[in-house]
C-alpha cells in the first residue's frame, strides 16, 4: 500500500458506484448488488496497476452540502467492503460534498486519506447552491476523534464558482497553513491551466502532497506526474462514461506513463 503522505507518481481512479437508496437517483437497486458492481470494479482497477481507488457517491446528484444518514451508512459499508477484501490498494474516501461525514466514514473503516472536494475553505456557487468552508468542523472532529486520517483538500475545484477568489498560491497556503490540510488536489479546466496552477502552488506549499483531480490521460500524465506527485482518473479509462466498464487497452496505455514518469522522478 502507498503511504499517501510520501507518494511518488501514484495512480487512482474513482470508485462511483450506482444511485445510492434513499438518494433522488436510485431506482430499486439493492446495496448488495452496488456492492457487487463496486467490488468487480476495484477488482479490474487492482488488475491494471493502479495504486488505490477514491470512493465517491457522485451520482447521488443533486445533493447539498450535509449528507444524509443513509449515504453515510451505505458509504461506510461500500468503503468496509472494498478495505477488507482489497486491504493492498490504497482507498480514499469523497463524500458529495460533505468533509465531516467524509471524515467519519474513512474513520471508521481505515482509509487512508479522505478527499474535501469544493468546500474545505472559502465559499464556492454550485448547481446546489452556496457551499460553505467546513475546515474548522473538519479540525474539531480530527481533534475530538483523535482521527489521524490525512484530509487532502481540493482549492478552487473547476465545477464550483469560488467567491472571492484569491491566487491559488494564496489559496493553497491558507488551506495548508491556516485550515490544516495534509494535501491537497489542484486541477484546472485544460492540462495546461493545471500545470500553471501547480507550479504556483508548489512555490508556497513546499513538499505538501498535491494530486491531480481530473483531465489526465495517457498522452498528458507524464508531463502531468513531473508537478503533481499523483493523479486520479476517472471517465478516460472508460472510454469517457462512467457507467462503462474499464477499457484494458487505455488502462495499460495511461499506466505504462505512470510507472515512465515514476522512473523519471526516481532518478532525481
């Protein structure tokens, strides 16, 4: 397993499973057969090379920034499930877009880090609304807990509309030095935006982890891992719909430019 705090051009991929019951999505689907498809996933994500997953309820949208009691619950034992039979992969977990309940379930099932996607600090618009920083209820759970999950927090992250943006350099110390993030995930709109963000960054957060949210692809990802210190991909594996199962050919082709640049960076 990666030790998430020292990574070294890691790879993830995303974990999505189906419409969680209880969510306005969800049809008549069972949690054991989410759970079926979750685990034949991870299985095929283990397979191609990648170093871990990130555990995400992305497609119980629309959602608010509170979860609800069942998605913690069904998150929780998805997250269990897949720790337990794959305990070699490195698992992170992103509730959608709650960090206290994100925290909670890697908590309580081991994870090795928790992903805060748009609202660790600042405040962002979303198709949901006004999403609010919650680093301070993130820190007081850490404390009361005695959690030490590292949270890794996405800044400025693309689908959200931040109020009172500030350079990301300055967005990023803050979320580092003044909320406490262990890392951090920072992806702009082209790998290109992505590259500049990164650079910028790096010059005031020092060693601080930061992984790449989304846009790589196996013709980008080298150049990509020569910032970031890892990547998370989703949709590109699977042929750009996430209901598609993983493409082989793609997943080999984007993890030979992982373990390329991972020689590279290892040499230096």
């Amino acid at each position: 397993m990666e030790n998430i705090m020292n990574s070294n051009c890691v790879a993830y991929s995303m974990i999505q499973p189906n419409p969680l019951p209880g969510s306005y999505r969800h049809t008549h689907e069972r949690i054991d057969d989410i759970l079926y498809q979750v685990l034949k996933e991870t299985e095929m994500i283990l397979e191609n090379g990648f170093d871990g997953v990130v555990l995400q309820n992305m497609n119980d949208m629309p959602i608010k920034q509170v979860s609800s009691p069942e998605a913690i619950a069904y998150m929780t034992k998805l997250g269990y499930e897949i720790k337990q039979k794959y305990p070699e992969l490195s698992l992170g977990v992103l509730m959608n877009w709650d960090g206290v309940a994100g925290l909670s379930v890697a908590d309580a099932i081991g994870a090795d880090f928790v992903r805060v996607e748009h609202l660790f600090t600042g405040v962002e618009v979303t198709s949901a609304g006004l999403l609010e920083a919650q680093c301070v209820d993130i820190a007081n759970l850490r404390k009361r807990i005695k959690s030490d999950i590292p949270v890794f927090a996405d800044v400025y992250e693309t689908h959200g509309v931040p109020l009172g943006r500030k350079p990301i350099e300055d967005a990023a110390w803050e979320s580092v030095n003044e909320a406490f993030a262990d890392g951090l995930f920072i992806s702009g709109k082209t790998p290109d935006e992505s590259l500049e963000m990164v650079t910028k960054a790096r010059q005031r957060v020092g060693n601080t982890p930061i992984f790449l949210g989304g846009g790589a692809n196996s013709e980008n990802v080298f150049k990509l891992l020569q910032k970031y210190d890892g990547v998370c991909v989703a949709t590109w594996i699977k042929n750009g719909d996430m209901k598609n199962p993983i493409d082989t050919e793609r997943a080999k082709l984007f993890m030979d430019e992982v373990k390329r640049a991972r020689e590279m960076k290892s040499k230096y």
